[in-house]
C-alpha cells in the first residue's frame, strides 16, 4: 500500500519512468518485428517513430527532473551554509 501512497504523493509518478520505458521499449521491439514480417508495414513506421519520439520525450523529461532536483539541493545547502555564516538566505522565489 505504501507504493500506491508514494505515487499519489506529488512528484511521486516519477517512480514510474522506468516501468514506462521499458513498456515503450517493449512496443518497439515488436512494432520492428511486425515490420520486418511486412504486417502493416506503413503503420509499423509511424507506430514506431511515434515509440522513438516517446522515449526521447520520457529521456528529457527524467533529466529535467534531474535537473531541478539538483538544484533544488544546491539552493538548499547553499542556504543552509549561508544561515550558518550568519548571512541571509538567497529567496529563490
């Protein structure tokens, strides 16, 4: 129950990218077979250029994320260094 929790929580969906990339990696391995056993051959290229274009996205969108939780981590230590130097804290708002 605690995993349903963490993914309600905000940000929590984020836990998900590996299970969605390995399901949208999954599409595109038997989106080429098909392909390649000439099924619908034109539908298999859009489909797979779609199952590309999704993971690039899932890819920028996890480092992103990275991204802004790095510097959220920088911010707060920076902060938290400066309150111990007995300067005042940098808003980031």
């Amino acid at each position: 129950m605690t995993f349903i929790q963490d993914l309600l929580k905000p940000g929590g969906g984020v836990a998900l990218i590996p299970f969605i990339r390995g399901t949208i990696a999954t599409l595109l391995v038997l989106v080429i077979l098909m392909g390649i056993a000439d099924i619908a051959r034109i539908h298999m290229v859009v489909l797979a250029s779609l199952s590309i274009g999704l993971l690039m996205s899932i890819s920028w969108f996890e480092k992103a994320w990275n991204d802004v939780q790095r510097s959220r981590g920088e911010s707060s230590s920076s902060n938290a260094a400066a309150t111990k130097a007995g300067k005042e804290p940098e808003k980031t708002d």
